[in-house]
C-alpha cells in the first residue's frame, strides 16, 4: 500500500513560526507523505474590485521564503512545497477584470514568483493549489481562465510543476468540479473543506456518506478531507476532531483514503489557552493513521 499523503497549509497568517521551526516528527517522510502548502499567492485588484492577473506571494518571504524553503528541502528532500493561489476570504476573489490580459499576466507572474524558488538542482516548488473561496463569476470564465493557467504552469518544463490540487467546499464546488472534468488529467489532487460545511457533520458515517459522493464525482483515489485549526473554524466547528479521525480511519481500513490536510500550520503551532499543545491535532491524526495503516 502507497504512503498516506499528509498535507499542510503553512504561513496563512502572521504567526512567527517557520517552516525550519515546525517539528520534524510530524514531518515523517517515514509513514507519509508530506506536503506544505503556503498560503497564499494572491492577485492585486483594480479600484472596482477586479483581478489584476498579477500575483504576489503574501506569505512573510522572511519566514517561508526561498532560503528557508531550500533548508527544508535539503533536510528533508522527500517534502513537497506548493504554493496555493487565491485566497481565503472575500477580499481575495476570482474575478478578472478581463479575460485573456487576466490569463497572460496571470501566468507570467506565477511563473516569475515560482521562479524565485530554485536551487543548484532546479525549481523547489513541486507544485500548485488552486484555492479561491470567492468566485464572482460565471462557471464558464472560471474553469478557462483557471484551466489555462493550471496547463500552462504544469507543461512548462523550466517549472518542473508534477502536484496540480483544488481546494473546494460546499459552497463552492459545482465550480471546481466543472474545472475538475476539463482537466482530469492534469489535476492530481482534491483538497475537500470539511470544515466549511454548511451543515453540521453530527459522526464519523455522515462524514463517510458525504466523502463517498464525493469520491463518485472525483475517482476513488483522488479525496483528501481536511480539517481546520483556525480558531474562525473551531469556534463555529462543522466538524469535530473525533467525528473527523474516526471517519479517516474507517475510510483507511476499507482502502478508500489517499490522504488528509490540515488548515493549517500557524494556528496549530499557537492554540487558544483553553485548547491543547501545539500541534496536538497533527500527533492525534497522524498517529491514528498510522496504527490504522498498519494493523
């Protein structure tokens, strides 16, 4: 049986922790296989409100920038970097102001970004996250504008880019499944946002029946459910860490999951005081999994 993919979202907020400061046992390249995502690379907006196309990373570049990125890579070169583009909240929507200008400056301003991430073996980023909460427009303009830019950054070989994700919720995933079915094949992963749920998720099976009509629309091997740390989440919980783990860990012995993520690295490393150790969610899942994997 292939690795359990373990995927992070990391420099999300203003939190002083690093990618060299987050602990190396939940790294465990050993029984996973661990991605960071930073978060986000986000695009500059006109006065109306509309996507520029220029994208800037808003990640603190002293924290998760090149130098760190290229000390986690040679202490663990098993790790894959992504880097999510969009953004998480209203201010950081999908709407092009224009849509072939949006499409070129879009790429050439990912591609000059990722490009600042290279060392004497190349790119260090293996890949991309699309993670737009907001989207203003039509169906259509989406998934062109966004599937352009996911076959142009994947079949540039100067960016060596082999990890294509998408990040839907509820919300929002007619959308990303339409972009799902235009590129099947260039879209590796699907990062599903359980904690966004409109409706509570009340035990393990109501997480397990919504996972499995997502598996129908998406294949059986492409679902990673996720689960959040931020405290935005967690006060308004949609799900719960135990409903969560023991629907993961069902999945896991019926060989129907190929991997979890977490929102996200800086919250779990700072926890309100009434909450537990940092990082406590991490060690409970990973643990979880891995007895689950191995039994």
């Amino acid at each position: 049986m292939s690795k359990v993919i373990f995927r992070e979202y990391i420099g999300v907020n203003q939190s002083s922790t690093s990618l060299t400061d987050f602990p190396t046992e939940i790294i465990n390249t050993e029984n996973f296989e661990f991605h960071f995502i930073l978060g986000f690379a986000s695009e500059e907006y006109d006065k109306n409100g509309k996507g520029k196309g220029i994208f800037k990373e808003t990640w603190d570049v002293d924290y998760f920038g090149p130098k760190k990125v290229k000390i986690l890579k040679e202490n663990n070169p098993n790790v894959k970097v992504v880097i999510s583009i969009g953004g998480r909240d209203v201010k950081t929507p999908f709407d092009p102001y224009e849509e072939y200008s949006w499409n070129r400056k879009a790429v050439k301003s990912l591609k000059e970004l990722i490009g600042k991430y290279k060392n004497a073996s190349g790119n260090m980023i293996d890949g991309i996250d699309i993670n737009y909460e907001t989207i203003k427009t039509s169906n259509d303009l989406f998934v062109k504008c966004i599937g352009r830019v996911i076959t142009q950054l994947k079949n540039d070989l100067d960016l060596n880019i082999n990890v294509v994700s998408i990040a839907p919720s509820e919300k929002n995933e007619p959308y990303y499944r339409t972009l799902y079915y235009a590129n099947k094949d260039n879209i590796n992963w699907v990062d599903y946002q359980f904690y966004d749920q409109e409706k509570i998720v009340s035990s393990a099976e109501a997480f397990i029946e919504i996972y499995n009509n997502l598996i129908e629309d998406y294949g059986p091997d492409k679902v990673l459910p996720g689960i959040s740390t931020d405290p935005i989440d967690t006060k308004n919980v949609k799900i719960t860490q135990h409903n969560f783990i023991d629907g993961c860990v069902k999945l896991l012995h019926s060989s129907k999951l190929p991997g979890v993520f977490l929102w996200n690295a800086n919250d779990s490393a700072n926890p309100s005081k009434s909450e537990n150790e940092p990082y406590a969610l991490e060690y409970t899942l990973q643990d979880a999994l891995t007895i689950s994997a191995n039994k």
